[in-house]
C-alpha cells in the first residue's frame, strides 16, 4: 500500500508571522509536493458575491484563483492549505497543475520551520490607498517587501536577464501548459500570483481575474 506517500509532512499551529501557520513536521526536500490547496470550486461571480461584504481590511478570505473561470474556496470545503502563510523569502511556491493548486517546497525544509509561499499580489488601480497597510507582511525576511503586494509596476524596462528569462519562459510555454506555475489566491478580493516565470496564458487570466474581484466598495 502507498501509504508512506500520503504520510503527513506538516502541521498546523500558531504562526509568528501571522495567526494560524502550517510547519513541517519532518525535514522535507526540496521539490516535494507538500499539500493541495483544497476547497469548494466556484466561479469568480460566485466569489465576488460570497466576499463583497466582507469588511475592507478583512484580509482573511480564502480564495485561490485556479483560472479566469474557477476559484477555489478554502473557507469552504477547505483544508490547512489555506493556513500557508506568505513570505518575501519563501521556502515553497504555488503550483497549478490540471485545475489543481499544490504547494511545493523549492527548497530543503528543516523539521519545525514554518511553510511559506510569495503571494504576490497584483496591484489594481482601485485598490484602497492603505492597501499596504491591509496586507501588510511580517514575515522578517532580510528582503521583506513589507506588504503582501508586489511592487508598483516599473515602466517596461527589462534587464538582459528578465530577457533570457523571458525567452527561457517562451521555450517553456508547452511543459508549462500542463505544469503551469502561477496561482492566485484572492484575500479580501485580491488574487495571489505565484511565481510568474512559467505560465504567462495563467498570468493573464490570473491578472484579469484580480481586476474582476478586487472591484469592490
Ligand atoms: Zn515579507
């Protein structure tokens, strides 16, 4: 029997970053498939209607945009998934594969250290202006960007290096359409975005989503 494979590598308790954590229970190596993120699949309209009187600095939602037409909600249905906590210095990343979110260690786990991934949120011009403050991280990474966003979008000036990995992306377009990086999760209506250097079709439907779902009063 394969039960060694679904054996627990985590658990879940207080986080020093913020409220509930989830910490591996054993050293986990890199590239192990940690945990789905699970939850009810419903459709953006659907996740908009569940969250839009959720209070504006309430960023305690559970939404994962898997697509620009399914979101899955933790809050319902869900599992410890959704108590991932976000780190500027993460040692797991986000990962679609076949509608499904998996959270992946990218590097070696020691045994307590807490599980993390970048949310990177996108930013949207209707975003409140204490948006920051809303999302504010306390991860204590040395690279802390202090909020859970990303930073303010730069005018398109690529480096040589964003450029060989812009190309290294185009080359990867096909693996990366059955293994696409890149999820969303949406808290108080805004979408996570992982790691944007496979799956640019995802990115896209994930940035078209946030706009959807961060329309909010
Ligand atoms: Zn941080």
């Amino acid at each position: 029997m394969a039960t060694q494979k679904t054996k627990q590598l985590w658990r879940v308790r207080r986080s020093k970053i913020h409220g509930t954590g989830v910490f591996a229970a054993e050293k986990i190596r890199k590239g192990t498939r940690v945990m789905e993120y699970i939850g009810e699949r419903i459709s953006h309209a659907e996740a908009d209607r569940r969250y839009e009187n959720k209070a504006a600095d309430d960023n305690h939602t559970f939404l994962f945009t898997v697509n620009n037409r399914a979101v899955i909600d933790g809050g319902t249905w869900g599992n410890e998934a959704r108590w991932v906590n976000h780190s500027c210095d993460p040692n797991c990343e986000s990962l679609i594969e076949d509608n499904r979110v998996f959270i992946e260690a990218i590097r070696t786990i020691q045994a307590g250290e807490e599980l993390s991934y970048d949310y990177m949120i996108e930013r949207d011009p209707s975003d409140a202006p204490d948006i920051d403050t809303i999302f504010a991280c306390r991860c204590g990474a040395a690279n802390c960007r202090g909020t859970m966003l990303l930073p303010p979008k730069k005018k398109k000036k690529k480096s040589s290096k964003a450029k060989s990995k812009a190309k290294a992306k185009s080359k990867a377009k096909s693996k990366a359409v059955a293994q696409s990086k890149a999820a969303a999760v949406v808290k108080t209506s805004k979408a996570k975005t992982g790691s944007k250097k496979k799956a640019a079709t995802v990115k896209k439907a994930v940035k078209k989503a946030t706009k959807k779902a961060s329309k909010k009063k």
